[in-house]
C-alpha cells in the first residue's frame, strides 16, 4: 500500500484534529454545565453521584473520539502496508484472511478504553456487576464474535473484486455490505444475543393481559415481549425494539421489571412499539445505508486520485477506519434525528398508554440510571440521542 502524499496527509490530519478539539469542547462544557446543576429534592449524596457519573462519561466520550483518531494514525501511518507484506492481499481467500487479522488487531487496540470504561465508570459507579474475569470473558467472547462476523462479511462481499473492473465491484461490494447488515440484524436478536443472555418470554398474567390489550388498542400487536437477564452484568434498566421481518421483538431487561409497577411497565412498551410503530428503525438505517453506499462507491476513487493506491480488500479496511472519524460533521444531525424518534414515541405512548404513568417512569429510570437531567446544548446537540430529562418530561407534561 503506498503511503498518502503529504499534502492529502496534511489535510486529513487537520479534519481529524479539528474534530477531535471540538469534542474537547464539548465534553469540557458538559462537564462544567453538569457541575452548575442544583440538587433539587434529591439526596445532595446521590446527585453528587450522578454528576460524577456524567461528568465522568463525558470525559470517555472524549477519549472513545481520540481512540478513533489514534486507530486511524495507527492503521494509515503504516500498520495496513505492514499487514499487507505479511499477508499479500491479491486474491479472495488471501483477502478473507488479511481482513481476520486486521479485525483481530483492530480489536485489541480497542481493549484499552473498553477496559478503562469498565474500571472508571461502570465499576467505578456501581453500574457493572462484572468483576475482571467476567470482563475479561465478555471481552473476549465480544471480540472473537466481531473478528468471526468481519471474516464472514469479508467472504461474502469482497468476490467482485475478482471477477468485474473496480468502478463496478465497489458499488457491487456496498450492496452486498448492506445484505449483510441486514443479515446481521436478523441474526443479533435470534442467534448473537441468546449466546450472552437469556430470554424468556413474558409471562402469563395480569402484566401481560395488560400490555396485550394496550397493543391491541395501539394496533401495534408484536408476538413477542421478551425478558432479558440484563441484571447478570449491569444494574441499569431499560428496553428495546429490536429485529426484522418476523423476528420483530420487544426486549424488558429484569432491572426495569424490578424498577416499575404495572403502569409504569406498559407505559415503557408503549413507547418502544412507538418506534415500530413510526418505522424508526427502518427510516434511520435507510438513511445509514444510503450514506455508506455512496461512500464506498465515490471514497475508493477519491483515495486513489489523491495517491493512495492498494488492493481493494486493504482500501475497504482504510475506509472502515476513516469513514467515522471523517464523519463527525453528520454527528448531530444523526442525534438530532434519534432525538426526533424518541419524541415521535413518547407521544405514541402518551396516546395509548397513561402519560402520567409514562412521566412517572422516566423519572424513576433517570434517577436509577444516574442519568443528570439536564445536558449543556452544544454537548447534546452532538452526542445526545435521547433528549436531556427536563425537556424530556416537560414535553411530557402537555399530554396530561
């Protein structure tokens, strides 16, 4: 792989540093912001606790986005040409095997702040009930899934490249990508997530009659609510839509069903049917996939007219590392659409289940998860997919 000219070098390296400086930024607004906010009724014990804890989220915010510039130091300064000597990527199965070990060390150099997380906030605060060899094994499990799925992508999209000129193969390749994301999607509910939790199905009773009868209202009748032990490695609560096709589900981790009474639970599934029902996972990953076609169909002949030249399986590496840390200008518009999604289901829920109820819980899951009610505006303009608490519950309030 030939280096890239200093004047490409140059640029990139400024774009990333800019980046990198504004996220400085922000995290140093929230971290002031969040220290400014008053206790209110709460216990001044606990909101010092949830200061911290988001003070202290933002700080790995920050680092998470230097990781990313590091990573592409690593892999652009010289660490894809090392890889490629070592294992020559001129053909499929050489190319299926440059991307296993490209995965594998991709994923090593993340341990570090993976690790970091894990020791100053989650452990730190009391959120992971892990200790070091349950992390350890979870990262290890994790990691060897990510190199096993990036080897099997890589097997199912790089074949064009051998058989069609380039202008071709790399749109060809971005549609095969998606038919893998979207394979992937399928395949994180029913066969990737039952292999580090368990689900059980909700059941019978006054809480299901209940939450059938609400779906029955809403007309966004799923066939399955599931249950997931979330409580064997987190004590945070929460719950998601998840899946396609047939295999569409509603996931309660135990740690909410523990949290909240009746009311509360069925106002929460009402807004997670919210977001099945206004076709937000559909709508946000069209949008993905459409961004990330156009860039590996238009990147490929940008890097080469600017005097990167390699075989395609080491350049859709180079663009697997560049492309977020290049796209941080999209960030808020992407929080911003996820924003709009959250407000879009908490007024489906406040239409089919008890707004007061749905109020009620937010509350509740704020406190319980430390989450601070309140964000600085320029941090939650880029990093915030969910709305900050207070403007949260205050547009709430008006369907009561």
């Amino acid at each position: 792989m030939s280096g890239l000219p200093w004047t490409v070098a140059i640029v990139l390296a400024v774009w990333l540093l800019a980046g990198l400086v504004l996220e400085a930024v922000l995290a140093w607004r929230q971290w002031r912001h969040l220290a400014r906010v008053e206790p209110g009724r709460e216990p001044a014990a606990t909101h010092c606790r949830r200061i911290r804890y988001g003070q202290r989220r933002a700080l790995f915010q920050w680092l998470a986005s230097a990781e990313t510039v590091l990573r592409v130091a690593v892999w652009l300064g010289g660490g894809l040409s090392l890889l490629a000597r070592a294992v020559t990527p001129d053909g499929w199965l050489s190319g299926v095997v440059f991307v296993a070990l490209f995965a594998a060390v991709d994923q090593l150099l993340g341990q570090p702040l993976r690790w970091g997380r894990w020791w100053a906030v989650e452990r730190a605060f009391g959120t992971s009930r892990l200790d070091a060899a349950g992390m350890a094994r979870d990262r290890l499990a994790s990691g060897g899934l990510a190199v096993l799925l990036a080897t099997l992508a890589a097997a199912w999209a790089l074949w064009p490249f051998g058989l069609m000129p380039a202008a071709v193969a790399w749109p060809l390749c971005g549609l095969l990508a998606i038919a893998a994301a979207l394979a992937y999607f399928w395949a994180r509910p029913n066969l990737i997530a039952p292999l580090f939790n368990r689900f059980t199905s909700l059941p019978a009773g006054a809480l299901r009659q209940r939450l059938a009868a609400m779906m029955d209202r809403s007309g966004a009748h799923l066939s399955d609510v599931r249950i997931m032990d979330g409580s064997r490695r987190s004590t945070l609560a929460n719950a998601y839509f998840a899946g396609v096709g047939r295999s569409k589900r509603i996931v309660l981790l135990d740690t909410l069903m523990e949290q909240l009474p009746p009311a509360e639970i069925e106002a929460v599934l009402a807004h997670e049917l919210g977001h099945f029902r206004c076709g937000h996972l559909q709508r946000y990953y069209g949008l993905l996939f459409g961004l990330i076609l156009a860039a590996v169909s238009l990147l490929p002949a940008l890097l080469s007219a600017a005097g990167m030249e390699a075989a395609p399986v080491v350049m859709a590496a180079a663009l697997f590392v560049l492309l977020p840390a290049l796209a941080w200008p999209l960030r808020p518009l992407l929080s911003a659409l996820k924003r709009r999604y959250e407000y879009e289901a908490d007024a489906f829920a406040a239409r089919h289940a008890e707004p007061a109820a749905l109020v009620s819980a937010l509350r509740r899951l704020l406190a319980h998860n430390l989450n601070a009610p309140t964000m600085d505006r320029w941090y939650a303009a880029f990093h915030a997919t969910h709305p900050p608490g207070d403007e949260r519950l205050s547009r709430l309030r008006c369907y009561m």
